[in-house]
C-alpha cells in the first residue's frame, strides 16, 4: 500500500505537470518493485505463517488452522501488490473507474466463492482463504493487459524505460513512512487480536464478521479517499493549489454523507446480515450485533480519516500519514484495549469503546497536521 501510496502521489504530479514520459518512467519502476517485493513477502509470510499465529496465542484448532489460511492468502500477495501498483498508476492519471470496477469484481466473486467453498464443499477456514486467492487472481490477466496493451491510459513499458536507481530510490523514499506506518498498524492489529483471542472464540467470530460488513460500507469511502490523493497529486504538479484544497474540503463532506447514509441502513439491518455468517451460534450472533453498533457508529469518524489519509498522501507527506496511522492505534487504540481490560469490568465491550474513542480523537490530530501541511511538488517541475 505504501508503494501505491508513493506512485500516485509522484505520477500524479507528473500527469499535472504534463511531463507523461516521466509518469510512464516511473510508473514501469513501480511495476517492477512492486511485483519483487509482493514475491518476497510471499515466501516470508508462507514459511512464517506457524511462527507469527504461534507468537500471537493461537494454539490446537486455531493455530492450524490460522496458519493454513495466512499460507493460503500468502500466495495473493504478488497480484495485490500488482493491484495496488495498477490502482496507483491508473488513478494517477485520473482513471478513477476501472480500479473500482476490479476491486468490486474482486469483492463480488469473493462473496459469491466463500459461502459454495465453505459450506456447499466443506473446505472451512480452507475455502475461505481459497476464494479470496482466486478472487485476488482472477483479475490480473486483464489488469496486465490494461498495464502494457492500453490506448486510453498511461502504461507501462520494459523496453523503452529501464528501471534506474534513482527513481527507485524517489519512490521508496515516499513509500517508506506509508509503508512503515502500514507495519506498525499490522502488528498493533496482531497485539488487538491477541487480546480478542483472549475472550473466547465467538468474540473472534464477532470481530471478523463485523469487520467484514464494515469494510463492505467502507469501500466507498476508502476508494474516494484514493481518488483524492490522486486529484491533489494532479493539482499539486499544475501549481493549481487553491483547487487541491477545495478538493479536500468537498471530499471531506461527499464522505461523511455517503458514510452517514450507509450506516443508518446497516444499523438497522445488521442482525439479519450477521445472520448469514453466524447462524447457529447465538453467543456469537449477540456479540456480532452488539459490536457491529460501536463500529457503524463510527464509520462517519472513518471517513474523516480516510480523507486525512488521502490528502497527506496526494501531497506527498507521508510521513504525516506515519504519524496519523500511529497514532490512531499505538498512543490510543490499544493503551485503551489494555486498560478496559485490567481496569474495567466491560469485558469485551472494552475492545469496541476503545476502537470507537480511538476514531473519534484521531480527527483533532488530523486537523492539526492538515494545520502545517504544504501543497508544493516533490517532483522536479520542467520550464
């Protein structure tokens, strides 16, 4: 996500400053570090899977069978690290459609596989994993096609640019902070779940169900929110700030009424829409449903967040999205986790007002760093 985060934010301004050669240039470099890297991580997360769910508590059924599913999915992360490479190029250049498109195509095919995996072939946690790795592959025939073969956008090319040392190092450069702060967000997600895992395994099933159905609201909002970092990027490279700030702005709002409406429906709906999941097990039904209230609640708080996240990325100022990511869950979250657990009688109800405070005091401190953010390109700008 870092590398997408750091090829929209400089192709972007590219694309503004009309130096297309550069973008391409850049974007091919892309490309490549991600497809290495997303390799890498492949064969670490595959060979470590037992060690990581092992340090994180799990034991028996759950160890093996957590483990089977991360060395499942581990062999996604080549094509999502070439999806969100193809998300940042496209976007860059103001394609803002068809990344959405695979990302709901992605999304539909993996709501269709699961529950026929699942339950129809009997593969469990198995065949969960397996139609999310089919559903991360199955797009990334055209997405290549799109990439190298396009008429319309800005593609990639092997031939003509070679991949150089000093762009690379530009877009790591940028892509480091969002990276770093993507890490120390999964291993605070780690230590959360360690915690969740504490509480039995219907608190387990109510975190994971919830998450889900949030994330399905979230979509919107989270796509917006790229489309922002790119819109900025193009501004920013056409020295057109005052518009890349009103962009902010509007965003900000379509987001918060986009998150309010959805929320409000799934309120009322999110029993029945557990129930799909979890029939059968009420203890975990109730606490799906009792949980699924703090984080819808909370979701008009995420988009602020989310267009925080994309207007520190579409300037560059990544480290501003290091500090902000950080923040939310390391000062905050999980201080909070702890203390409603050692401290307080809530139970698990500790963990949801905990995530729900976190969102809700993260948006003063993204204010402030907006406060000193400056709209200025990081790229070198031609006569």
């Amino acid at each position: 996500m870092g590398l997408g985060v750091a090829g929209t934010a400089l192709i972007s301004q590219f694309v503004g400053s009309n130096q297309r050669e550069d973008a391409r240039r850049y974007a091919t470099n892309l490309f490549v570090i991600a497809t290495i890297t997303g390799l890498l991580l492949n064969i670490i997360s595959f060979f470590g899977a037992p060690y990581i769910m092992g340090m994180m508590g799990a034991e028996g059924y759950l160890l093996e069978n957590s483990t089977l599913y991360l060395q499942i999915r581990s062999f996604e992360l080549t094509f999502i690290f070439i999806f969100f490479a193809f998300t940042a190029i496209r976007q860059a250049d103001g394609d803002t459609i068809t990344p959405v498109v695979f990302g709901v195509l992605t999304m539909i095919v993996n709501i269709i596989l699961s529950p026929i995996l699942i339950s129809v072939f009997n593969m469990g946690v198995a065949g969960a994993a397996y139609a999310t790795l089919v559903a991360n592959t199955i797009i990334i025939p055209f997405i290549l096609y799109q990439l190298v073969f396009s008429k319309n956008g800005l593609t990639i090319s092997f031939k003509e640019y070679k991949i150089t040392k000093i762009i690379s190092r530009s877009i790591i450069k940028i892509a480091l902070p969002a990276s770093s702060g993507q890490a120390i967000t999964a291993i605070g997600f780690i230590i959360m779940n360690t915690i969740i895992i504490s509480y039995g395994t219907q608190t387990v099933a109510a975190f994971s169900v919830g998450n889900r159905i949030a994330s399905l609201v979230l979509h919107p909002v989270m796509a917006i929110g790229g489309v922002l970092a790119a819109y900025i990027g193009q501004n920013i490279g056409n020295l057109n700030v005052e518009r890349a700030k009103e962009a902010f702005f509007k965003t900000m709002k379509l987001s918060i009424g986009i998150m309010i409406i959805l929320s409000s429906i799934v309120l009322v709906l999110r029993e029945p829409l557990a129930t799909l999941f979890l029939e059968g097990d009420q203890v975990a039904l109730d606490l799906t449903v009792k949980y699924m209230f703090y984080l819808i609640v909370g979701l008009p708080l995420m988009a602020i967040f989310q267009t925080f996240i994309g207007v520190f990325n579409g300037t560059g100022y990544t480290i501003y999205t290091f500090i902000f990511g950080v923040t939310r869950l390391w000062v905050l979250r999980i201080p909070l986790i702890f203390s409603f657990k050692y401290f307080t009688d809530m139970g698990s109800s500790g963990i949801w007002t905990a995530m729900l405070i976190s969102n809700f005091v993260i948006t003063f401190v993204g204010f402030a760093l907006y406060r000193t953010l400056k709209f200025e390109p990081k790229i070198r700008l031609q006569e």
